[in-house]
C-alpha cells in the first residue's frame, strides 16, 4: 500500500496505529463539546488516504430500473441539501476496557473510549437518489421482478485503494434502514458546516445514523441495491460479534463462524465515563456521553458508586435528536464512611426502558462492547 500522499492529521490525536492512520482524541477533551470540532473526531482507516476531487463518480446500479453516474457537484445540484446530528461511533469502541475487564486478548488495535464523535452532518439524502433512479417504496421493482424492501441490501464500495484485508472497502446495511424517511442515512459531502476533509472521506462518504462506523464508508464511488449483502471482506468475515469460544481466527475460519453470524449494524445501548475527579470534600464530580441503541433516544443515565447496589440520576447535558449522542454529569455527594477514592459506574437507559447490561461476554474481534461505563476516582 502506498502512504505517500496522507494528508496533515490533527496533532490532537493520539496516533494507536500509523499505517494506517488510526487515531483517537483525549476522552475528557472530546466531552467538552456538544458538537465535536473536526480536529477532536478520530480516524479509522484500513487503507491510505487517497487525494480525490469533487470530479470522483458514484455509480448506483444493481435493482433499480435507471442506472445513474453522478459527480459530488451534480449531487449537490440535482438533490436538495439535507442535514442530520448524528454520533459516529467505531465498532471497535471500548475494546481496551473488554481487554482489561475481561482479562484476556483480543484481534484488533485497542481503542480506548474516545472513538466516537457527534457531527452535523450534510449532504443528500439516500433515499432522494434511489427514489429517483427508480426504486419505489415500500416495495422495489427492477427488471420485472418485485421485491420487498426488508429483503433488499444496499451496498456502498469505494475503489479508490486497496485495503489492508481486500483489493476494495465495502459495506452494505438493510435497505429498508435507507428507505426510512426518518432514518437520516445521507451521502454527505459536508460535516459542521465545511467540505469534509480528506481523512474523514472527502468529497463523498455514507452517513448511516446508528450504524457501526465501519458501515459509513467514505470515498464513496459505487452504490448497489442488491439481494445479497456486500461481499467485501469487512463485511463478510470481520465486525461479527462471535460467540466467546471462538477464540482464534483459524477457529473460526475453519468451522465457518462468519457465515453463521450476522455482520454488525446497529450499535448498542452504551455509555462511558470520561471525568471522575473530587471537586471539593465529599463531593464526586462525574461527566461522560451516552448512545443511543436500536429501541430509541437515551432517557436517561444513571451513576452508581456501590458497584450498581444503587443508583441516582445524571443531568443530561445536551442532546439533539435522534441520533445524536447524549452529554451527562452528575455530582454525587459521598456518604458518611466512604473514602474519596474507588469506582464510578454509568448506565444508560432509553426511551423504552431499556438498560445498558451490567456486563457483556468477550468476542474475539473485540466489537459492540457495551458493559456499564466505569471509571476510578480519587
């Protein structure tokens, strides 16, 4: 793979792989902001950053009755502008915590908990291109054969290098999550106002609100409604949650475990402690984010300093609707007998009353760790 042409990185990034470049920001800078600024978002690469123009071409094929080339500029032209808050989170989030709380290894870089960011996000929106390249909704119809949309994938690819695992990158989610008016999924061009740059994908990358980020591909070059998920590497034999016995790669290559599990999409229920520090005697001072899962919006975060004998409420800080991450402190008073130093534990609750799991089991790659946030303070 050639890196000769990387672009500048932020110097705000703590670099835990050079090439490719894989970084992520300090977790108590990145709470600072409700929206992060472009120089706190991390990066994840599995390939080098290619310089492109807004001259790159995106193909949409596969199902749909007419087969469209369109340049960012005639995307920016033909659609109107749509924009979406939404959290881009790593599926590989959390991993270093799985390593230390689990006590054993995983395959992957190990990312602390900063590898998440809240964007303004704008572009265009998926469904606008594919409505009109001639799928219909809620049913698609191409070449006289009519299927249903749940039974549809949409694939994203990008040509322009090869990756570290495949000669491409490519991902696909279920199609009906880009038909949904209300699911925010977008080829962006812009993030908080301005041109995305290089490293986060410019000119062209997928948005897809509540999806692992390895689903928002950048350098988009190809779009294809298909009846079978993407082919490429990343989606078929990596980011699978397995089972905890699959314990190495030759496991579970040899019995066939990535076809037996299905490819991660939607991220958790999860939160995380960024600030646990004594701000004055007795007082716990404790600041983290939340995120939202499948089932909805975060309602609620709790924080418990007994290992979850008890727990007391957060104040919710800043949230934007719904796939925005959620802002939270709170400030505990330390009860009689209770030294000034020891653990800080977060639980997230949504809409629907769902809760953050005290504990999840160790999966070899790693992914979707989403046990309750913890932090020591002193």
């Amino acid at each position: 793979m050639d890196f000769s042409n990387e672009p500048q990185h932020s110097v705000q990034l703590i670099a835990r792989a050079e090439k490719p470049w894989n970084a992520e920001p300090e977790l108590d800078k990145l709470v600072q902001h409700n929206i992060t600024p472009e120089e706190l978002v991390y990066c994840r690469n599995h390939s080098p950053i290619k310089p492109l123009g807004e001259d790159l071409t995106v193909k949409i094929d596969g199902l749909v009755q007419n087969k469209l080339q369109l340049t960012t500029k005639e995307l920016k032209d033909k659609f109107e502008r749509r924009e979406v808050v939404a959290a881009l989170q790593c599926a590989g989030n959390r991993r270093k915590t799985m390593v230390e709380k689990k006590h054993k290894d995983v395959d992957g870089i190990k990312w602390e908990e900063a590898t998440i960011c809240n964007v303004r996000w704008g572009g265009v929106s998926v469904r606008d291109v594919l409505l009109h390249a001639g799928i219909t909704s809620p049913n698609a119809k191409a070449n006289g054969i009519q299927s249903p949309t749940s039974q549809l994938h949409l694939c994203f690819a990008s040509h322009v290098t090869a990756c570290e695992e495949d000669d491409w990158f490519g991902a696909s989610i279920p199609l009906e999550k880009a038909m949904d008016d209300n699911g925010g999924v977008l080829l962006a061009f812009e993030m908080n106002g301005k041109p995305l740059s290089p490293d986060h994908g410019f000119p062209l990358r997928a948005v897809i609100p509540g999806y692992s980020g390895v689903r928002w591909v950048k350098w988009v070059d190809r779009i294809t409604v298909s009846e079978g998920e993407s082919e490429n590497f990343y989606q078929q034999k990596d980011y699978k949650v397995l089972p905890p016995q699959v314990e190495k790669h030759d496991q579970a290559n040899r019995e066939d475990w990535w076809s037996k599990v299905p490819a991660l999409q939607a991220m958790p229920l999860n939160s995380a402690i960024a600030i646990a520090r004594i701000v004055a005697p007795r007082v716990l001072y404790v600041k983290g984010y939340a995120i939202s899962g499948e089932t909805g919006q975060v309602a609620r975060v709790d924080v418990s300093i007994d290992e979850g004998k008890s727990w007391q409420p957060a104040r919710i800080t800043y949230q934007e609707g719904r796939w925005s991450w959620t802002l939270w402190e709170a400030t505990i008073a330390l009860p009689e007998g209770h030294p000034e130093r020891g653990k800080v534990w977060s639980r997230a609750v949504d809409e629907r009353g769902e809760m953050q799991r005290l504990d999840v089991d160790w999966n070899l790659r790693g992914v979707a760790y989403t046990a309750v946030g913890e932090r020591e303070f002193q």
